[in-house]
C-alpha cells in the first residue's frame, strides 16, 4: 500500500499475495500482492515522473524496468477468476538477472 501511494498517489485494497520473488543479486525477497484501486484517481507521486493504466495488449513489455514486474504481472493472468491460490514463486530457471 505504501509503494502504490509513493509511485502512483493511488489508494489501493489489498486482495491477496500474489508472489514471493527472490532476487539473489540483490538480496531482495519481494512480496507481490493482487489489488484494486480503493478510490479512483492517482498520479505521480514524489518517485515517478509518470503513471498510467494500460489494457493488457498495451503493456509496453520491452520497457519494464525489472524482470519481476513481468513476472508478476503473468502471475496475475494465471489466477484471473481465482479467489484463492498458492503464491507465485520465480519462473523455473529465473533469478532476476534477465527477462
């Protein structure tokens, strides 16, 4: 919740855990959550320059900034529909380092 207000100034509902990545090269084990906008609007906040809701086919794939955010959000493709699941974990093979 607190990323969602200092990236994007959006107040969100936590729905559930979506993933836990682990990205040794950074020593980061990142908790990735499902969520809906609790409120409408949002802007930059104090990190971004820039946000913006894009349908599926528009993701711009090729500029995300990191190879979690991809997997996240094929992570949320599989589990559409689903009210309850196991978290995600890194696709087999994947530490960080490449899409």
């Amino acid at each position: 919740m607190r990323e969602a207000w200092e990236e994007a100034r959006a107040r969100i509902a936590i729905d559930a855990l979506l993933a836990v990545y682990s990205v040794p090269r950074i020593s980061q084990v990142q908790l990735i959550y499902r969520a809906t906008l609790a409120e409408p609007g949002f802007e930059p906040g104090p990190e971004s320059l820039e946000v913006v809701l894009f349908d599926w086919d528009e993701i711009p794939w090729t500029e995300l900034a990191f190879p979690s955010v991809k997997w996240a959000l094929d992570e949320y493709r599989s589990r559409l529909g689903q009210a309850v699941f196991a978290p995600g974990v890194n696709p087999p093979g994947m530490v960080g380092d490449l899409f």
